[in-house]
C-alpha cells in the first residue's frame, strides 16, 4: 500500500509535504541537516513537544533550538530527571516524588529515609549529574501499556509515590521517560508526561542551589519531603549571569538589609507575618503616603476610613465567605454576633457610596483609603514584608456611569506612570480577560474589557494579552513592575467589577430619572505598603533616593569649636524640610562619615576649621564621593531641589 504524505506549515507561513509518519526530527532532517544536528524539540500548534513526535496533516510546525525560549523547558524538564536519577544512585533508598520547571530553573521532592541532604550532598549529586550527563542517555517517551502491571512494579520498588499518581491519572493515557544508555539498556524512569530533550548530552551548565522541606501535595498532614532547588542554562555566560543575579538579589535582601539599617521587626511573641515598622521606615512610610495622598488630591479622591472589623452579614452580601472564607480569620463573638477581620475594603467603601442617594451629577465618585486588611496566609509561605498577613492597601474605588468609565480608567493610568516612574520602576502591562468560571453577561463582560483595551491603546501603552486571566468577577488590567536588577514584581491593578454592584445594589439617578446600576472600579497602585515599602528596599538595595531617605544628611563638625556653624546648617535645613542628623561624637571624622555612608545616608557635611573660616560646607555624597566645598545656601538649595523634584541617584 502506498502512504500519502502530509502537509504542515511552517513558521514563515510556507508548507511542506514529509512522509506520513515523519517526526519533528524527521522533518528538521528534510529542512537542513545543519537545522537536524541543533533540533532539540518541537512546537506543534503552539505546543511543546519532544523532537520525535510524530507529525499530522495540517499541524504548524517550528523546529527548536537551543536559541529559541521554549527551549529552556526542555533544558530544565530534561536536567530534572537528571538530576532524580542521580540523587537515587547516591541515595539508594530514595524516593522521587515530582520535578517540576519553575522560573529560571527547576526542583525535584525526594523523601530519603535516615538522610538530610547537606552542602557537600549537593556537589556529589551535581558530579554525578555531570557523570549521567556525559553518557549520552537517551530519554524516551513509553506508553504505559497496562496500568495495572506498572503499578504493581512501583509497589515492588517502593515508589508509594508513583503508585499515588499513576492510579490517578490512569485514564488519561500515562507515560513512563525512560533513561537509556549507549547500549539501549533502561538505567533510570520516572512517570512523566514531559516533554524532554532527546538525550542528555546538551545538559552541561547547571548548578544546585539549595534544599528545602516541602509536603507531599502540599499537604501538611502528609508525608514531609526533601526539596532541590537547581537551575540549568544552555551557556556557560548565561549560568554564571543567572548566579551573579542571584548573588545581587541576595545582597539586596530587604531582611538583611533591614537589620543593618534598623528598618522593621517581626515578632515571635506577637506572631508571624505582623510587621513592626522602625522610625526608619515609618519616615519612608509616611514621605510616600503624603506623596500618595498629594496626587491623589489632585484627581478628585476623597479620603476615607472604614472599620477593621464587620459582622459576617456584610461579607455574606458580598460573596467573601462563600468564596473566600479559607483566607478570612474565625469569628469573633462579639453580642452574641459574629464578626470577621476584614479581608477587604471594598465593601466599606460600599456601604460610604450608599449612606444616601446618588446622582449622575454626583459621579464619578472617587474613594481612596490607605485601608489595613488581615488575611491568613501558611506559615510557610510568609516572606519579611513580601507575603504578611496584615497589611495596608492603597485601596481606591471608583463609582461611574459606563460612558465615564474609560476616561476614568485613562486616569488611573496616568497616575499609575506617573508614581512608577518617580520611584524608578520600568513596567509592563497585562490585560487579563473572561475566565472560563465567571459572573456577568456576555454584554457586560465585553463593555468592561473593551473599556481597559481601550484606554491602553489611547494610552499607547504596551500590553499583552493575557487570555482568560481575570478573575471570575472582573476583567483587569495588571501592571508587573522591573527593578534595578531586571526582577519582576506585581505592581498595581485596576478591576471593572460586575459583581459588587448587583450584590450590594449600587445605583444611581439617571438624566432620565430612573435608578441605573453604577460601575465600580478597584483600583490598588502601590499593593500593600509592607510589600511596596520592602520592594523599595530591594529596588534601592537600601539606598533610598534623598527624598525618601530617613536621614538625609548628616552634619559632621570636626570638633566642639565648629559646633555653632553646624547648628546654623542644621537650622537652615530643618526650617528647608530636610531630615539632617548633627553627629557631635568625639569619633575621627572619617569614622562618622564612614558610618554614615554605611547608612546609606546620601548626604555628609563635613564642618572645620577652613569651612567656618570662609563661610562653605565640604559635601560628600554616598556614591560619588567628595563634592567639593560650597555655601551653606547654596547646598540647603540644592538639596531643596533634589527633594522636592523628588530626585532619582544618578
């Protein structure tokens, strides 16, 4: 019999004809055999997959590389199972549980009877890894032929994990990756869907970061695991960049650094994920609430605050405790009532709105609280100031007509740039769409997206799709932020809610006299303080730019008889705004001024003999050393300057 050959596109737009039954490999081979000999994966309609995948009529096809980025799936998937097999040849007892790829790298669970991993594991593994690496091991895709059969071969080996998974995924036609050597021998399998490189041989430069304990699915009553961090790169300069970012990201870790420079406190006694702010950072805190409260002024907010705590019966209206109840703390009795830590400031600002009757005149309405909420968050999970469970939101909520709500939308991204950019922050942004759960019509789903999609075009805002992300109430717009050293955080977030409204029935009066449902917006710009504030401190790796620093300058007058000419400065500068430190300590001014640098302060004023004698300051500056020497009104200007245009360091 003859086999027709079949068609699949390419990414150029052209076809091409291969025989029927042909790989991705077959098909890099027919293409070029330079394109063959680099082929290390496939995308067939956008999807990835292994190299010798079989082809169908019709599919669109690229053929990948080490260059391409979905490549390094296939890289960190592939070095996973490396590094499994080599963990249970060291470790003979060991058994695997699952090895994912996470961003950037990838990490494996092992439960390991009688042995914590250590450091010195860690090397052993990665030589051995090098070793299995290096022996050109195939890994191929096997079909599990009889469930029923494999299961009882994981019970034999004591895989308990395994068996687990295997029995529930048994209909969804599960597949072993077998690791075979030179001699086509099975040494090593593990149950996997992957894709995965075809062989271990492009698996050279990786590197294991740390260990950790996890719980088999999560689950705290369940078995306790012993979790490899790793990571894998296709050059050597890309690894060793990876660990130059890692060893920048940990010297800016704001718990480190917040101990040098005396910045906030988690205490033991009062519980975990409550932060302490230190004057340090309260004096960062409250210069960014007072920016924040400034613009916002300008906008048309009006400034609110709503209680801490409410009775169950507003979070029954408004949907919390049916779909939210796991992050909310228990109740609280309280006259024979129950009441709940608030979640969420929404529906306070709710119930602001409907304290009297609103009309078309009114709107939009404009509310915005710097709002405390209390949320349960693991343990596990909890993170310094990044990931608490009480913290203030930046929360505002925003009451329009539809036809107000895309201009209402464009100035909340006005703001958004303005604020991000003044702190530093590259961004961009994401429009996230109609879940496949929702609430709403198709009608109100669509006035809402095309309301975001719109202002960010008009914008001329960069954004990406991101297809069935929103949140089953609302599509948003979501803005990731890019510090110094390229990482991304979420930043702010803008919602056009359907639900509240109807749930609460927040109307207005119309023109033509008729109650009409209003349209909400929330709106957060800086998140949380702690996880915005502890950010910054990462962001700046502790040196605050001069309008946000806690001291701003610091007066160092050589001896007792420069005293007077320091107390003039310091005067001239308090009565400027300016947070000025005099240090009078008998320390050797280049102690001080070395302390004070270690502080990050941006400024040092060094007071002597020759300085007094004709009327100048010698000004110092953290990063760009001695300035040189100038008038006192001339620096108290300059700093003036620099904090009220609200300088970035150069």
């Amino acid at each position: 019999m003859i086999q027709m050959g079949l068609k699949v596109q390419l990414p150029d737009g052209s076809t091409r004809e291969v025989a029927a039954g042909s790989t991705g490999a077959d098909l890099a081979q027919a293409i070029a055999n330079s394109l063959y000999r680099k082929a290390v994966g496939v995308l067939i309609n956008d999807e990835l997959k292994d190299l010798f995948t079989p082809l169908k009529d019709g599919d669109k096809v690229q053929i990948l590389t080490a260059e391409d980025p979905p490549a390094l799936e296939l890289l960190r998937h592939s070095s996973a199972h490396v590094m499994a097999e080599a963990v249970q040849k060291l470790f003979p007892d060991a058994k695997i549980a699952i090895g994912p790829t996470i961003e950037d790298g990838f990490y494996y669970d092992f439960e390991i009877p009688g042995h914590t991993l250590s450091t010195e594991d860690l090397g052993k593994i990665e030589a051995e890894m090098k070793r299995i690496a290096e022996s050109d091991q195939k890994l191929v895709r096997f079909d599990i032929p009889d469930v029923d059969k494999q299961i009882a071969d994981f019970k034999a080996q004591g895989e308990k994990f395994k068996v687990e998974l295997l029995t529930e995924h048994r209909d969804h036609s599960p597949t072993l990756y077998l690791m075979k050597d030179k001699e086509g021998n099975v040494v090593w399998n593990d149950l996997c869907r992957g894709p995965h490189l075809p062989s271990t041989k492009g698996i050279k430069h990786f590197k294991l970061l740390k260990v950790s304990g996890s719980y088999w699915r999560g689950d705290e009553n369940r078995e306790t695991l012993q979790r490899i961090y790793a990571t894998s790169w296709w050059t050597k300069e890309d690894l060793e960049g990876y660990l130059h970012r890692l060893e920048e990201a940990e010297k800016r870790d704001h718990r480190k650094i917040s101990k040098q420079l005396d910045l906030f406190s988690v205490h033991e006694e009062v519980g975990p994920g409550l932060i302490f702010w230190h004057p340090n950072l309260a004096t960062v805190r409250n210069t960014i609430e007072d920016f924040w409260r400034a613009e916002h002024r300008k906008r048309g907010y009006q400034f609110v605050y709503t209680p801490h705590i409410a009775s169950e019966q507003l979070y029954a209206i408004s949907g919390h405790l049916e779909t939210y109840a796991e992050n909310m703390y228990s109740p609280m009795d309280i006259d024979g009532q129950a009441y709940r830590a608030k979640p969420m400031n929404c529906p306070g600002h709710i119930m602001i709105y409907k304290s009297r009757l609103r009309s078309y005149r009114d709107l939009p309405v404009r509310f915005a609280e710097l709002g405390t909420v209390y949320r349960y968050e693991r343990s596990g999970v909890l993170h310094g100031m990044l990931r608490v469970r009480g913290f203030t939101q930046d929360d505002s909520h925003i009451f329009c007509t539809r036809e107000q709500l895309e201009g209402e939308i464009m100035g909340v991204l006005d703001l958004i740039d303005m604020l991000m950019t003044t702190f530093g922050y590259t961004y961009k942004a994401y429009l996230s769409t109609r879940p496949e759960k929702s609430l709403g019509t198709d009608e109100e789903w669509e006035m809402a997206t095309g309301a975001l999609e719109r202002a960010l075009q008009k914008r001329n805002l960069d954004y990406e799709i991101d297809e069935g992300g929103g949140v089953f109430y609302a599509p948003k717009i979501d803005i990731k932020l890019f510090d110094a050293i390229g990482r991304e955080w979420q930043g702010p977030t803008v919602q056009v809610d359907l639900n509240l409204p109807k749930r609460f029935d927040v109307t207005y009066i119309g023109e033509d006299g008729n109650r009409h449902e209003a349209v909400m917006v929330h709106r957060a710009v800086l998140g949380s303080m702690e996880r915005f504030c502890g950010g910054l401190i990462e962001h700046y790796a502790g040196a605050f730019p001069v309008w946000l620093a806690p001291t701003q300058v610091v007066v160092i007058p050589i001896s007792d008889r420069h005293q007077d000419a320091a107390d003039k400065l310091t005067q001239a500068l308090t009565e400027k705004g300016v947070r000025v430190h005099v240090d009078k300590r008998s320390e050797t001014m280049n102690y001080r001024i070395r302390e004070a640098q270690m502080q990050q302060t941006p400024y040092m004023v060094v007071l002597g003999d020759k300085e007094v004698e004709k009327n100048e300051v010698s000004v110092r500056h953290r990063r760009k050393g001695d300035l040189g020497t100038m008038t006192p009104q001339l620096f108290v200007d300059k700093l003036h300057d620099e904090i009220t245009n609200r300088f970035l360091d150069e």
